[in-house]
C-alpha cells in the first residue's frame, strides 16, 4: 500500500529525516513513536503528500500502485483527496458549518452530487454515533463528538489510508480510548491503512506495528 525509499527532509541546515525506509500493507494499523523533535510529523506529512521530500536520486514513494513524486499539484491534490484522509490532533472542523456539512466539504471538493455526499456523510456520523448530532455545529459539540466528526470527515471519500497526527493528544482518557477502538473497527469494516503518530502507549502498543523514530530515522 505505501513503500517509502530513502526519505530525506531539510529545512535551511536543520536535517529533520536522515534517510528513512518504511513499507506499509493494506488494511494495517501502523504506530509511530518517537521523542518529540524525531522527525514523526514530518514523515506523516511527506507520506500524506501535505509536504515533499528532499531530492535524492534514489527517494521514492509509492502509494497505492502510484509513484506520488512525479505528479504535479494538481494531479497529486486530486489524488490526495480520492485515496488519502487526515485525522488530526485539534480537529480542524469549520465552525460555521454543521457536522453534516463538514463531513460533506471533501466528497464535495470530489465533484460528488450533493445528495450522494449527505446520504453517504449521514450514514457515517450515524455509525459514528452521531445522528442526533447530525445538524449541531462543532461549538456545541463535546471533544470526542467534534474528533468523531473528524473522522468521518476523513473517510467520506472512502481512501484506501487514513493518516491520524495525535488524534487523542486532545481527549480525555474516556474518549481517547473510544476513538482508539474506533480505529480498529473501521479497519475491520472498511478495510483502510492507518498510519499514526501518537505519544499515547496504549495506541501504540494496540498497532498491529509498532515503529519508533530517533533523530530522523526508524530504529
């Protein structure tokens, strides 16, 4: 699903990642681990396309069959938004906009009819747990509920890899370990990668793998 060669990261002359390999198979949970400063949000961005690595003759990524390197903006964009979603740590939910309608905003970015996205958004948040909530905005929501949002956000376009940046780093232990369970149910259900960055032990030990990060490389 993802084969990462040789990734390196500079910003000016501070070297963030020193040559990492990672390959990673459909439908598995990966945790990242590390001292903050080890490089894992970086390599999260630069496996979820936000960022790009340093160029190096041999770097390589692959995600899902597709080199992601050669594409330009457009083509990388529009690849991102069909097979990749985000969970992050503070949620990112649009204020002014409804729980429907920000689990709404990337099937619509997809050119998908409105109807399909809100039936499809509506089926999420209500497996999610959140079909009374269905029309709240995210100030009247609790913490887990707006990640929950979140998440089903990130898997309206059915992508084939969620990546998850401290999705719990903002939860209580209650809802942290609801979201975690979570993680695994979708996986089971929908069959996605999940690749996450977490400093919680308890995520991390739940992955089917657990890699950690010193000094701009998996150890």
């Amino acid at each position: 699903m993802i084969k990462a060669k040789n990734i390196y990261k500079s910003y000016n002359a501070l070297k963030v990642l020193k040559g990492v390999d990672i390959t990673i198979s459909e439908s598995e949970i990966i945790s990242i681990v590390g001292a903050s400063g080890a490089g894992k949000t970086t390599l999260l961005q630069i496996l979820g396309t936000l960022d790009v690595p340093d160029h190096k003759p041999d770097t390589e990524l692959i995600i899902n069959d597709q080199p992601v390197t050669i594409l330009k903006d457009k083509e990388l964009a529009r690849f991102r938004n069909k097979h990749i979603g985000f969970i992050f740590q503070f949620h990112q939910l649009l204020p002014e906009f409804t729980a429907l309608e920000n689990v709404c905003i990337p099937a619509f970015i997809n050119n998908t009819p409105k109807s399909e996205a809100e039936k499809r958004a509506i089926e999420l948040l209500d497996y999610l747990g959140l079909k009374e909530r269905i029309h709240h905005k995210p100030n009247s929501m609790s913490g887990g509920e707006q990640q929950r949002v979140a998440v089903a956000r990130a898997l309206i376009n059915q992508p084939k890899i969620i990546f998850a940046d401290e999705p719990s780093g903002n939860l209580d232990s209650e809802s942290a370990e609801q979201l975690h369970n979570l993680f695994f149910k979708l996986r089971d259900k929908f069959k996605q990668t999940f690749v996450i960055v977490t400093h919680n032990q308890e995520l991390a030990e739940m992955a089917d793998r657990k890699l950690t990060m010193v000094d701009g490389k998996i150890i």
